[in-house]
C-alpha cells in the first residue's frame, strides 16, 4: 500500500464517470501480464475535489457515453455489493435516479448544461459509494479487456454489464426490484421475477441509445481469446469476492462467450 505522499493534492474531473476525485483508488496497467490492476490507499483521496460541470461540456460524445455509463455501473454494483451498506446504498440510489434522465441529454447535446450538471453529481455520488462499497465482476471482468486490448473501461462495463447481470442479478430479485424503481421502468412487487429482465432490457438499450459496442466480436476480439479473458478475470478476487454471486472461470468463460456473439432476440 501506498503509505504516503509529499505534495498537496487538489483533482477537477473533465469528464463524468470514474468519480476518482473521490475515491482511493488507482488502476494501473500491467504491461508484462496485460491486464490492468487496482490500488487503494487513502493516500489518493485528495485533500481537495473540485466538480465543475462546465469543465465536462467540451467531452466527446464517446468519451461522455463511457465515462457516463461507467458511473453507472459504479451505482448498480455498489448497490448489489456484499460490501454495502444502508449508508453506501443512499449514494447508489441517488446516482441511479439521476442517471436516465441526464445521460442520453449529455451525450447528444454535450452543451446541455443541466445534464452536464446531472451527470457530474452521478459520477461524485457513485464515486463515493464505490470507494466504500466497492463494485464486481462487471468490473473484474472489464479489466482484461483494457489490459490486452486497450478497449475504453466505460465501454468494456457498458457492454459487460448486461451480460454479467443477466446471470448475477438471479441472486438479488429484491435489490433488482428496488434498481427498476430508480430508473423509472416500473412497479414489480406483484412480478418480482421480471424486475430483473426490465434492468438488463434497459441496459442493453443504453448501448443502442449511445452509440456503444454491443459484442466484442464489432471490438475485433478474437473468439479464440475468450479462454485467456476468463482466466485473468477469475483471478480479480478483489471484486468477484464482492458480488453476490459465485462466478467461477467457467462462468465467467460462458458470459464473454455470450458477450462475443452480442444479444440474440429480446
């Protein structure tokens, strides 16, 4: 752990997504290994944040689409975590009411200012429910993807995330019942079951609502890899010990394999 540092640190975040500004993380690529690796210390909290929505207005449309989602995926995993707690989990929730109602806006309309707004209180209030909660496999499953193959983190979560919750979202009905309320996609105490296929759809919308990748067949992933992704990410037990469910290599092999194909029907 990095135990300490001899300069005073002040960070104004140009885009709204990893919340960096406020967590003690820092992720670095591992060149040999070709993955990338987290290191927490509170060393990295600065001793200032400054969040300035208008600093974000000059962000790409790509840039603000996967750095946008990547908060999200912050506020969903934060919330499943065994880590969370009713405290993390207000953090979440707010990230995640705030969410559909600015993204598509600042992605399309970057001087929309109020988005902008929008989106940086998404990314600062998951920012600080992954710093306590933690998140999961969609992100140990993302890292590999940047390690190798230098996809962008937000867009390896953005697509990810669809395909790991299909299988890890069975394990949390109630939380996945309380996620669709957030995003206002409906009521579902009298169908628990079908809150969680109303998240996924709505994930998966968000791809073809903001121009991302949806399989890593159209990122130029070569199918034979797919093994080698697996058991790098079966090795991330940092995150994976986090998610309510138990992925093993041959689990998480079976959703890289789905996510290479992409989504077949609705």
């Amino acid at each position: 752990m990095v135990k300490s540092r001899a300069v005073k640190c002040i960070l104004l975040p140009t885009t709204s997504g990893t919340g960096s500004e406020v967590t003690m993380n820092a992720i670095f690529g591992d060149e040999e290994q070709q993955v990338k690796r987290g290191i927490v210390s509170p060393v990295f909290l600065p001793d200032v944040a400054i969040i300035d929505p208008e600093l974000t207005i000059s962000c790409p449309a790509r840039v603000t689409a996967a750095s946008g989602v990547d908060a999200f995926t912050h506020a969903i995993e934060s919330y499943i975590a065994i880590k969370a707690t009713p405290l993390t989990k207000v953090y979440s929730e707010k990230a995640m009411k705030l969410f559909p109602s600015n993204i598509t806006r600042a992605v399309h309309n970057g001087n929309d200012l109020d988005a902008r707004t929008g989106m940086s209180w998404v990314s600062s209030l998951a920012g600080v429910a992954l710093a306590n909660a933690g998140v999961g496999a969609v992100h140990a499953l993302a890292y590999p993807l940047g390690g190798k193959y230098h996809i962008e983190h937000g867009v390896a979560n953005a697509l990810l995330m669809p395909f790991v919750f299909e299988v890890i979202g069975k394990t949390c009905t109630e939380e996945m019942m309380e996620v669709a309320t957030f995003l206002q996609l409906g009521d579902f105490k009298s169908q628990p079951s079908e809150a969680l296929k109303a998240v996924v759809d709505y994930m998966y919308q968000l791809l073809e609502d903001l121009d991302l990748p949806t399989s890593l067949s159209e990122l130029g992933i070569e199918e034979d890899s797919l093994p080698m992704l697996a058991e790098q990410a079966a090795k991330i037990d940092r995150l994976l010990s986090n998610t309510p469910y138990k992925l093993n290599e041959q689990k998480i092999l079976g959703i890289y394999q789905s996510v290479f194909k992409g989504r077949v029907g609705n």
